[in-house]
C-alpha cells in the first residue's frame, strides 16, 4: 500500500453516476468514486457489476446519461478520449491493447503520438519500471506472451506521462506468477507517483496492494474502504470474497 504518497487533493471523482450502452438501459446506477493524489484504488465486483462500464465512463468512451465526473475539480463528461489523454489520463483495457504487428518500440512511439519529442525521457522512465522491454525493442508486440503483452500495454499508457492511469484487469488471462508480476508492476507505476484506478476480479491481491477500494454491484458503490478494511469485513468476505479471487486466498 502506497498511502504514504497520497495527499488530500481530489484528482478524479464520480458523483452519482448514470450510463450504459444502450438507450434506457443503465450499466451504471448511481456509482460514486473518489480518488486522490497518489492513492492506488481498486474495484472488485461480480461480474457483470459495472466494473469495466466505470472506467469507460471515465475515459469518455460511452454517454453519462446523469451525474458527474470531475479531474481536478472540472467536468469531464462529454470529453472524448484524445482530449483525456492531452489532460494527463491514460486507459490499459483488458483486451487488444497492443498492436500485435508493430514492435514493442513502435508501440511505445505510438502512446507518444501527441508528443512524439519526449520519445527519449519517457522511454527512460517505462524501461525504469519494465526494465526488460528495453532490451527488446525490436520484437514484434505479437510475439509476446499475455504477460509480456500487459508490460507493453502500461508501458505504451505511461508515455504520455499521465497523472492518472486506469487499468481493466491487469492480471486477467496470466498465470499466478505472471500475476503476482503484473501487481508488483501496478504498485511500482503507482509508487512513481501515478494516481492508479484499478478494476480487477482477483479481489483479494487487489485489496492487497490498493489504498482504498470499492465493491460495485449493481452499478453501484455497495462497499467502500481500505484495502485491509475490506478484506476484513465480514459482509465482503461472505457475499464477495468467497468466491472473487480465492486463487490468491
């Protein structure tokens, strides 16, 4: 956990939020997230719950029928990715994140297409974190394991330098040691001072390492807390932990 990092100051906040995919059906129902400076947040839920739906809704890639979203205390609602991006916020999904027939340095130059001059700093500063990929920069992204196609993927997010980065499932599809992997890499993005919003369906790893968490059902916050007061609570544990993430118990 990383709260010695967090400050007081609000970076992204979801007031009461209403959105889905299709006209008069509602994914999300009233969700509500607070994530300040630095903070490591993670959602966990069954799924279904929204989980996804929620960080699309941040990232401006489905309608917010009702409700808000702040970044530094102004609306983003109505904002489109490019524009999130130029505002310091990056998204990993869970799937397709690579271009497979491009290298891992392609990939890399491609997360810096709005700033293509910073190419050298940035990739010092991925290759900190993902020290193997700078040993790799020729091989095609669609070579690499699923682990390996994770690194590239957060790798590719943080060229921009973002001052949030929303992550779907990081360690969705990778072996337990790729797994385990994958959050030491989340904490390690976050500890350099990247406020982290994390969905992620190994619930207890995901309690493990985040400041705060939030359970979403129903499209909506039905538990809110740290990360070690969830994994202590006995209503998340008997009708959530149960059966979200026992491969990490």
């Amino acid at each position: 956990m990383t709260d010695a990092s967090v400050d007081d100051r609000v970076v992204v906040e979801m007031k009461d939020v209403h959105a889905g995919y299709l006209p008069g059906v509602n994914i999300l129902s009233g969700a509500n997230l607070v994530a300040r400076q630095g903070e490591l947040i993670g959602i966990i839920g069954p799924n279904g719950a929204g989980k996804s739906t929620l960080l699309k809704a941040i990232f401006g890639l489905l309608n917010v029928r009702s409700g808000d979203i702040t970044l530094n205390g102004e609306s983003i609602v109505g904002l489109k990715a490019d524009k999130l991006v130029k505002r310091g916020v990056a998204f990993v999904p869970q799937t397709n994140n690579v271009f497979p027939s491009l290298s891992i340095e392609e990939n890399l130059q491609m997360g810096l297409y709005q700033n293509p001059k910073a190419y050298a700093e940035r990739l010092e500063f991925v290759t900190g974190i993902f020290s193997e990929l700078g040993k790799r920069l020729k091989q095609r992204a669609g070579s690499l394991s699923g682990g390996e196609r994770q690194m590239v993927a957060m790798s590719r997010a943080l060229m921009m330098e973002p001052s949030v980065l929303l992550l779907d499932e990081p360690s969705a599809g990778l072996s337990p040691v790729r797994q385990d992997d994958a959050f030491i890499r989340v904490s390690d993005i976050n500890k350099a001072g990247v406020t982290t919003i994390m969905v992620e369906q190994n619930a207890r790893r995901c309690l493990q390492i985040c400041d705060r968490g939030y359970v979403l059902d129903q499209g909506r916050d039905a538990y809110e807390g740290t990360g070690r007061d969830l994994l202590n609570d006995p209503k998340v544990i008997g009708l959530y932990l149960g059966t979200l993430g026992t491969d990490a118990a």
